[in-house]
C-alpha cells in the first residue's frame, strides 16, 4: 500500500511558482489598481517576477509540496 499524499495549501499554490533551479517565484504586488499615478518605470519593474528570499524559501516549500 502505498503513503499518504500530503495536502497542499490551496491559497499558496496558487500564490507561488516553484522554479526549475529551486527558487520561488511569485508576482509583484501593487499591480492591480490605482495605477494612474504610479509612474512608467515603477508599473514596468512591477511586471518582472519576484522571488522570495532564501530564509523564507523553506516555509513555502512546505505549503507547496508538489511546486
């Protein structure tokens, strides 16, 4: 009989991107509204991902076991 599978946290998975090379990828907030006043350069640079910081990479991997 095979194990358990683990469940993952619904709202994480849908939240985070576990890269190829291990990393968690995950969108840049301050996107979605109020954008008129937000500068050219700042709207650009929120488009690029962002990742989560290495002490952090851990708990997420935990919440996504699957990526």
């Amino acid at each position: 009989m095979a194990g358990n599978k683990m469940k993952s946290k619904r709202a994480a998975t849908k939240r985070f991107k576990i890269t190829g090379g291990g990393k968690v990828k995950y969108k840049s907030a301050f996107r979605r509204h109020l954008l008129t006043k937000k500068s050219r350069n700042r709207k650009r640079g929120l488009r690029a991902p962002a990742y989560v910081a290495e002490s952090d990479v851990h708990r997420i991997t935990r919440l996504c076991p699957y990526g």
